[in-house]
C-alpha cells in the first residue's frame, strides 16, 4: 500500500476564551483552514479526496441546528468548502484529539485523507433525561471537566477534571507551585518571541469576521508575554485547597 504523507498544514489563530473568535462557530471556523487548504494547493483534483478526519471532544454544543448535518462538526465543515461528495469522520479523544485525528491517514497508509481538530468554546450543553423517552431537560455547565456523568463510571474510575488531574500529577511528583510558575512564565516568554519574529505566520489563516465592524483575526490571542513571576505568584489555586494548580498552568 502507499505510504502516508504529510503534503500541507495550516492552521487559524487560537483564540482566547470570551475573545475575537468566540462568536464564530466552530464548523465555520473549521472550514476557513480547508478552504486554505484548496486554494494553496490548486492542482489537487480535490474530488479525488477519499475522506476527512476531525478531532472533537466537545460535540454536544454543536447539535441545535436543524438540519441533522450539521449534527457532525467535520461534515458541516467539509460541506462549507462547497463539496460534500467525500465522507467526513469525526473523532473524540479526550486528550490530543487534533494529532489523533491523522492516526486512521497513517494506519491505513492512504495518503487521499485530510484531518483536522475542532472544540466547542460554549460550555452550556443541554442534556436529555437519562430514561428513554424522557421529557426531563437539564443544563451543565462544561468549561472544565465532565458533567455528563454516568455514577458507575465515577465509583469505578472517578472523574476528575483536567485542573484536578494537575493537582493529582503535582502532589503524586511533588511539582512545587515555583516550578509550575516559573514553567508558565517561561512558555508565555516564548510563545511572545516566536509570534513576534512571525515564526507561525506561514501557517496560520486569518479569520474575517463579519460584523459592524470587521475583524480580521491573524495571530494567536491567547499569548501573555507581559506575563510576570510576580503577577503569577498572586493567583489563586481554585481546584484545591491546600492546591497549587492555577490558571497560569491552564494556559501554559
């Protein structure tokens, strides 16, 4: 069989939470890079292409549209590059969903695959009654962590969230709070030098947004170069108490 092969890559900005981008809907936010994709490589007879892998772990914010494609964030974002022709698969790993994505293009050596990964910035997710045929209704808030608990699940394995699971890893290899601090100011530091010497420019797509006034999103937002040991000190360690888990290391 052929062997698989990594042809192009690109990106949009990350966005901040509650920033430019978060407005935009992810199934369209996934289709900017796809069409980058088509337009950087216009010798590609794009009908030839077999299948489209996307990583997602929060789909459950994406299923109040009514039509059911839109039920699938890879299938909407394939369909708003105007061909929808080729299946599009979704994939849900928990944890490096966007790098999972391209492990069936390798596995099964096809090289006609293109993979991708998107998430769900809204944290209110509805869910329906736990019995079928269930007119009950209730709302949870996801920003961190499963709420949509099944209680044998959490007797068996508990169900920690990824904050509390930094507390965990902290405590179980004595990571002090100085050390997580001072591993936070270092990637903030770089992450600003390299965004500053345009080391990402080549693979990141702007973003338009329309509006009043339009945005065009061509960087990463989330960076904090202005970011100070002594400003990080000052957080507060919300996920335990005694913790040492902040914010800082949630944006590391």
């Amino acid at each position: 069989m052929p062997e698989a092969f990594i042809c192009d890559a690109v990106r949009t900005p990350i966005g901040r939470y509650a920033g430019a981008l978060a407005k935009v809907r992810t199934d369209d936010l996934a289709a900017v890079p796809l069409k980058a994709l088509m337009a950087r490589n216009p010798k590609i007879d794009w009908t030839k292409l077999d299948e489209v892998y996307f990583g997602c772990a929060n789909q459950a914010a994406k299923t109040t549209a009514t039509s059911p494609a839109w039920r699938s964030s890879s299938r909407a974002a394939r369909q708003r590059t105007g061909r929808d022709a080729q299946p599009a698969v979704r994939l849900r790993p928990q944890r490096g969903r966007r790098g999972r994505a391209g492990d069936p293009c390798g596995r099964h050596r096809f090289r006609d695959r293109g993979r991708g990964g998107v998430d769900d910035p809204r944290a209110l997710c509805p869910r329906q009654g736990q019995r079928s045929f269930s007119r009950a209704a209730e709302i949870y808030d996801t920003t961190i962590g499963w709420r949509f608990i099944n209680p044998l699940m959490k007797k068996q394995y508990g169900v920690d969230a990824m904050p509390e699971t930094g507390e965990n890893v902290a405590e179980e290899f004595q990571v002090t709070r100085a050390d997580q601090d001072a591993f936070a100011w270092r990637s903030q530091q770089r992450a600003g030098k390299a965004i500053a010497a345009g080391y990402f420019a080549e693979e990141i797509v702007p973003v338009e947004i329309a509006g009043k006034v339009p945005v065009r999103v061509e960087t990463d937002e989330h960076p904090r170069p202005e970011t100070t040991l002594e400003g990080l000190a000052k957080l507060k360690t919300p996920f335990r108490d005694p913790g040492t888990v902040t914010a800082a290391m949630r944006r590391a």
